[in-house]
C-alpha cells in the first residue's frame, strides 16, 4: 500500500515537473503577470477600504464593488504606463523595482481621489489611505514576485541534480555575468564565489555567499565542505593571477579547472555558445603554446 502511494506521488511529482519545466526556458505571457498584479492590487485596496468603512459610513456591498472596479481600472492604466509586466519576473533586481513602484504610488494618489472626491472617504483620512494603500499594495506585490523566485529556484534544484557544483573565481563584474549565463545550465551549478582575501567576514553576490582562501588546506577545507567539483574563472587575468596560487592548490587537490571564453564579436555564421572547457597551457602562459618542427630538427643533423 505504501509503495502504490509513492510510485502515485512521484508520477504526480514528475507531471508537476514536467508543466514546470516548461517555464524554466519560457516565460509568463504578458497578460498573466498583468492580470495578476491588477488582481492582487485591487484586492489591497479593498482590504484598506474595508478598514475605513467604519469612519466613513456603513457598510455597502456596492461601495465595494465600485472600489474594487476603480481599482482594477487604474491599476491597468498605471501598470500598462510604466510596463511593469514586461520585467522577468526571474531576473528582477532592485532597480527594476522602480517601475512598479511608480505605478503603485500613482495608483494609490489616483484611487484615493476618485474616491474623495466621489464621496467615498471623509475629509482628514485620504493622506493615510495614500500611505497605507500604497505601502500594503506594494509590499504585496513584492511579496508574490519573491514566491514566483524561489518557486523558480527549487524548480531549478530539482532539474539540476546532476550538474557540478562549481564556484566562481573573484567578484567582479565577469564573475557575476557568469553566474547569469549558468542560470539554466544543465551541467554547472553555481554555489558562491571564491576570492583570495584575508578578510574573514561573509558577504554575498547576487544572493550567493562569497567564500575566502589563503592557504591549500582552506581550499580544500572548502571544497570538501560543499562538495565542489571544478573552480570556474571567468576570464585570463584571474588564471594568470592564480597561476602559482589557486591553480597550483587545486593541481595537487586534484580539483578541476575550468574556463569561460570571453565574448569575442560573432559572424553571421557563428552560434551563440557557452563553451566551458578546462584550462589549457596557453592560458597560463598568456601565450600560444610554442611547438617545436622536430622533423625539421632532425633534416638538420642528416
């Protein structure tokens, strides 16, 4: 019996995944984020409406169904204004939250005249259904793009199981950009950034920790601890920096090396392709490798 239930949870689990996967390399439609932030707004400013009804008059049903219609009415003008359906939702940063921060406070000085000057709100209330409205909308619509991210991220963990975990050399801007372009990698998995510093204190980049080194047995230390199968660089002046520290280290651990190309300009004919390989002699040496013509060599003591 119990083994009929797991075998009915995991054809359910690997459905469940299989919708999901779907939207790791496709985003929501336009209208479906739309519909969602109009929705939840809407619903913020009835909930605040609902918290001065009581200062205002009695309750109505129908006084509130004509908040919740305006509402929905200007939020699509505001949310269509400064097109905040048109971020992905996946990569949002803080400055992208400008926009919908914009909206929100429009739509809260908008609605709340509307409904002053419709006789909806008493006089001495509408600058605390501004801030209250705008804050709780806001807040809420923050509150569902930070579930759709981790919602996205254990997606993401279920998808990769099998890939390496690898951490990034340095934290610049290269090492970051890298950690975007192996978002949906199905071969490496990032886990943090690796810097030499004596500094002892944690910090973090892009949500992910920033792990220090000085010496072979922290490196190993740390790999141990997180299970790291390669150190990924992002560009040529990291190897040559690390050439006699950080390479020398995982050469005798064993760890693997592995390199980003930089982005070179592409031809028509050329494809878009993140090519991770293992770091050669060349990389180290800054240079091309020298071969030596031995048949050559050889003409010359015949």
């Amino acid at each position: 019996m119990e083994q009929q239930e797991k075998k009915g949870f995991r054809k359910l689990e690997k459905r469940i995944l299989k919708h999901l996967g779907f939207y790791r390399s496709n985003y929501l439609k336009y209208w479906v984020i739309a519909s969602i932030d109009v929705i939840i707004s809407a619903v913020c400013s009835v909930l605040i409406f609902f918290i001065y009804t009581p200062i205002v008059g009695p309750f109505s049903r129908r006084n509130v169904l004509i908040v919740a219609l305006l509402a929905a009415v200007i939020n699509m003008m505001t949310f269509y204004l400064f097109k905040t359906y048109r971020n992905i939702i996946r990569y949002t940063t803080v400055k992208g939250l400008l926009p919908l921060g914009y909206s929100v406070a429009v739509k809260s000085v908008v609605l709340t005249l509307v409904l002053y000057f419709a006789g909806f709100l008493s006089p001495g209330i509408e600058f605390r259904f501004i801030l209250i409205d705008m804050l709780f909308t806001f807040v809420a619509l923050l509150s569902i793009r930070v579930m759709m991210i981790i919602a996205y991220d254990m997606v993401n963990e279920k998808f990769n199981v099998n890939s390496e975990r690898v951490l990034i050399y340095g934290i610049d801007e290269k090492a970051a950009s890298i950690l975007i372009r192996l978002h949906k990698s199905p071969h490496y998995r990032p886990i943090g950034f690796l810097v030499h510093d004596h500094n002892s204190k944690s910090y973090r980049l892009n949500e992910m920790r920033v792990y220090h080194f000085q010496t072979q047995g922290e490196v190993r230390k740390l790999v141990d601890k997180l299970g790291v199968k390669a150190i990924l660089f992002p560009s040529y002046k990291g190897i040559q920096i690390e050439k006699n520290r950080l390479i020398h280290y995982c050469t005798l651990e064993k760890i693997n090396i592995m390199m980003v190309p930089p982005i070179d300009e592409l031809g028509s004919k050329d494809t878009i392709k993140l090519n991770i390989r293992p770091i050669a002699i060349e990389d180290i040496l800054g240079r091309e490798e020298i071969t030596i013509n031995m048949e050559g060599v050889g003409d010359c003591f015949r």
